[in-house]
C-alpha cells in the first residue's frame, strides 16, 4: 500500500454568519453545503480545509453581526496556526466594511455572497 500524499494546501475557510435560522444566508442553511465544498476539495485536491464557523446565537440580526465582527479578528490572533491560506466568507451585509479591512492586514481572500 502506498502511503497518502501529502496535502498540497492548508486551506481554513472561515465564515461569519448569524446562527439562529433567520435569513438564507444562517448557518442551518449554508453550512451543510460548506461542509460539503470542504469534503470536495479534500478529495479532489488533497487540500487539507478546515471549515471555521464563526458566529453566536446570542445575536440574530444584520447589526448584532456588525456589532461583533471583532469575533473574526479575535480567530486570528487566538484561533489560527498561521499555517497556510485563510479564506473569509460572509453574506456580504452592513459587516463587509470591517471584515475587508481585517482580510487586507491579514492577507487573506475575502468572498461576499
């Protein structure tokens, strides 16, 4: 048997979002199909994805997302190893300002949806 490859990418897909089933864009709706994406390039890529969910049920509107969008700022200083390519995905709302301010100083993709 041959041994595995390698991964060719750390890859860690973040995604801030609400948690609570209030828009499309909540994390019932679009994290299985995230987690699915992650799997898929796993497997088809030897991409070794982690998908972060950042988020609380403790908000559950556009401007408690704004309101705590440091979260995303605190997973970079306190989550993340620094070991290969962070991409941050966001239903693109009143937070995008922030969070494009934070992907830039963090060299990182920033995708709205």
């Amino acid at each position: 048997m041959e041994p595995a490859p390698l991964p060719l990418l750390n890859l860690t897909i973040v995604t801030y979002v609400l948690y609570p089933a209030v828009l499309l864009s909540s994390r019932p709706f679009i994290g299985p199909a995230l987690d699915m994406a992650g799997e898929r390039l796993r497997y088809l890529f030897n991409f070794n994805v982690t998908v972060e969910y950042i988020g609380s049920y403790n908000w559950s509107t556009v401007q408690g997302m704004v309101d705590n969008v440091y979260l995303v700022h605190q997973f970079y200083e306190k989550t993340w190893d620094r070991n290969g390519v962070v991409v941050l995905l966001t239903p693109g709302t009143d937070e995008v300002s922030g969070l494009g301010d934070l992907a830039r100083e963090q060299d990182s993709l920033l995708f709205t949806t």
